[in-house]
C-alpha cells in the first residue's frame, strides 16, 4: 500500500517519508493528552493569585507613603 504512493524513481529506503505521512495524518488527537494534565492546570490560577496579591500590596504600599 505505502509503495504504490512513492513515485518509480524516487524511492526512500529508510521509509522516512512514510512516518511523516503517518504522523501528519494522526493529527492533534494523539496529543491532546499530553497538553493539559491535571497536575499543572492549577499552576496559572495559582500564579495569577499571586500576581494580584502582590499588586495591591505594592498599591497599599504606594498610597501609604504618599499619604504619609
């Protein structure tokens, strides 16, 4: 089947050609579970917490010291 799609002169001995085509027609499905594991969706949310926290701590900071 995989020979009949390579053109007569032009013949790759090491099937190179085959395994890209298999791995473009896998598509996104074969790694969508490698995307978001459970572990890691947390990681964001807790960083963006953290962010928000230390800017109102540095906006409290601010207006202390110019209303000081």
């Amino acid at each position: 089947m995989a020979e009949n799609q390579v053109p007569q002169g032009n013949h790759d001995p090491a099937g190179s050609t085959q395994m890209f085509r298999a791995f473009v027609d896998e598509g996104p499905q074969g790694r969508r579970q490698q995307t978001a594991p459970a572990a890691s969706r947390g990681g964001p949310r807790i960083g963006l917490i953290i962010g928000v926290v230390v800017a109102v701590a540095i906006v409290a900071a601010v207006a202390w010291l110019a209303l000081k």
